[in-house]
C-alpha cells in the first residue's frame, strides 16, 4: 500500500514539473496536498481513498522544519547585524586631516643642500663680524654663535666692565629674538616638512635683518652686529627645526661634538651615523668656506657683503614651494 501510493505521488509530480517553472517549496507542498486529497486508483482493494496519516505527517513536518530554519537565519542575521554595529560603535571614528596646501614635503638631500648653502652664507656674514674690518672701532665678535658672548658677559659683570657685560648680552639677546621668531612663525614644524607660506616668511624676514645689517654698519653703536647675529639665529633655527635637528646651519659647536663622537664610533666599527657624519662634514666645510671667503670680500666690497646675503635670503624666500 505505502509503494503505491508512493508511486503515484511520484509519477504525477513528475508530469507536472514537466511544464512548470514555479520550483519553490510552497509549489511542492500544494501538488504534495493535491496528490494525498484526491482518490487513488489501485488494483489493491484495500487502498484507502484518502492519503494515509504519515504523508500528512511528514508535510507537517516539513513546514516546521521550515519556519524553524527560516526562525533560526533570521535570529543568526541579527546576531551578526547587532554585532557588527557594536564593533563599529567600539571603533574610533577615523576623520582624515585635511590637506594643506601650503605643506610640502622635502627630500633630506633637497634639506642638505639648501643647508649648506646656508651655512656658507652663515660663514661669510660670521667672518664679516668677527673680522672687525665694518666696526669703526675694530670690534670683533661672532654673530653666528654666542657661546662665547655667555662667557664674556659673564667676565664683565664680574670685573665691573658693564659695556663689556652690555654688549655681550645684546648679542645673545638678538640670537635668541632670532630663533624666537622661527618658532613664532613655524609653532609646529615636522621634519622635512615646510610650510611655504611661514617659511617664506622667514626668509623674508631674513633678508631685511641683514640689508639693515648692512646699511647701519657704519654707525658707531655696532648695531649690525646685533641685527646679524639676529639673522643667523632665525636661519639656525629653521634649518635646525625643518630637518629634525640634521642641519644646522650656523652653529657648529655642537656639530664638532657630534663629529668627533661619530668618527670614534665608525673606528671601532659602529656604521650607525655614517651618514649624519658626512652631513655634518659638509655643512662644517661649507661654513669654513664661508669664513675664508668673508676676509677678501669685506677688504673689496665692505659692506656690501651683507647685502649679498640679504638678496640670497630674498631670493630663497620667493623660491620656497617652487624649487
């Protein structure tokens, strides 16, 4: 009796996917209802007319099992969804910083260049000073460094000699007023990083300090060795601050120390500041340079000179975000 009827659902389905396109489970389930309801003709006389308990069981069944698949998906969905929003509610939300125009970025070799550039012009404007060949009196004092100035400010405030004490103090003052304007300018510099506009700025700054270097040289009150050792604290400070402290382009007390430490470490070996070391050289080299330079140019231009390097400043300063 189960074969036959089985036989007949089967065989009837069969004609009638033939010429159907609707394949889902409720189209099953109607044909499955139509094939238990309807009459079976059987040669066997004891084939109830009606499907048996156990087809109607399983088609029960089957619509359970279903709903329950379909329950559980559906839970499992929003699981995953209620989840997935936790994990982003826990996540930091990521804003871009926006894009300045005016930040570049530089290449170390593009940084060095420039620095030793800076750094012979740092050398002549130091030897215009300490050479005492602009003062009406032959004062010579160093307008790249004030390490010196410390010492000998000190001395005459100890000896009584307050115009030594003075003038050596004025001279520390404009280094650091210097140096306070590139920070002023530059708040927040990143290494081989320039911000065009505050850069120029700089420069541009740069170059009056020493054009009125030059034009005030011949007044009695030394003023443009002021206004110079001015000059050399900005650029120290911004070539110092640009490069992460790489190139620094008028002080080079700390870069003979810094050399004297890396070659003992390359001797025994230690390769690590190669590089640094050569930077260093080069900046020391083209400094020197400077100072050599300075002698027969102040004997054959005078005051000029400062002149010169304020056109240089001028012309760095309108080149930045260009070159």
């Amino acid at each position: 009796m189960r074969y036959s009827t089985l036989f007949l659902i089967l065989a009837s389905t069969a004609n009638n996917v033939a010429g159907r396109t609707d394949f889902s489970v409720k189209s099953k389930l109607t044909d499955l209802s139509k094939h238990t309801g309807t009459t079976a003709t059987s040669t066997d006389a004891h084939v109830p007319t009606t499907a048996p308990a156990p087809i109607a069981h399983q088609q029960t069944l089957l619509l359970t099992t279903l709903r329950a698949g379909s329950i559980n998906n559906l839970n499992d969905n929003q699981n995953r969804n209620r989840a997935f929003n936790r994990r982003r509610k826990n996540e930091p939300v990521v804003v871009p910083e926006p894009v300045d125009p005016n930040i570049r970025k530089i290449t170390q070799k593009t940084a060095v260049t420039f620095g030793i550039i800076l750094a012979l012009n740092s050398g002549i404007v130091n030897g215009v000073c300490l050479s005492g060949l602009l003062s009406k009196d032959g004062t010579k004092q160093a307008s790249a460094a004030v390490t010196g100035a410390w010492t000998n400010s000190a001395l005459g405030a100890a000896s009584g000699n307050y115009n030594q004490f003075l003038f050596n103090f004025k001279c520390i003052l404009s280094y650091f007023t210097g140096s306070f304007m590139t920070g002023f300018i530059n708040p927040n510099p990143k290494p081989f990083e320039i911000n065009v506009v505050s850069i120029r700025g700089a420069f541009l700054i740069g170059a009056m300090l020493l054009y009125g270097s030059s034009t005030l040289s011949e007044e009695p009150d030394k003023v443009f060795i002021y206004l110079a050792a001015m000059a050399n604290g900005l650029q120290n400070s911004l070539t110092s601050t640009t490069t992460g402290n790489l190139v620094r382009s008028a002080h080079f007390s700390g870069i003979t120390s810094d050399m004297g430490t890396f070659m003992g470490q390359v001797v025994r070996g230690n390769v690590v500041n190669l590089i640094k070391l050569k930077v260093f050289f080069s900046l020391a080299l083209a400094f020197w340079t400077g100072g050599y330079l300075s002698y027969g140019l102040t004997h054959n231009y005078g005051r000029h000179v400062l002149l010169f390097s304020s056109i240089l400043y001028l012309i760095l300063g309108l080149a930045v975000g260009h070159v």
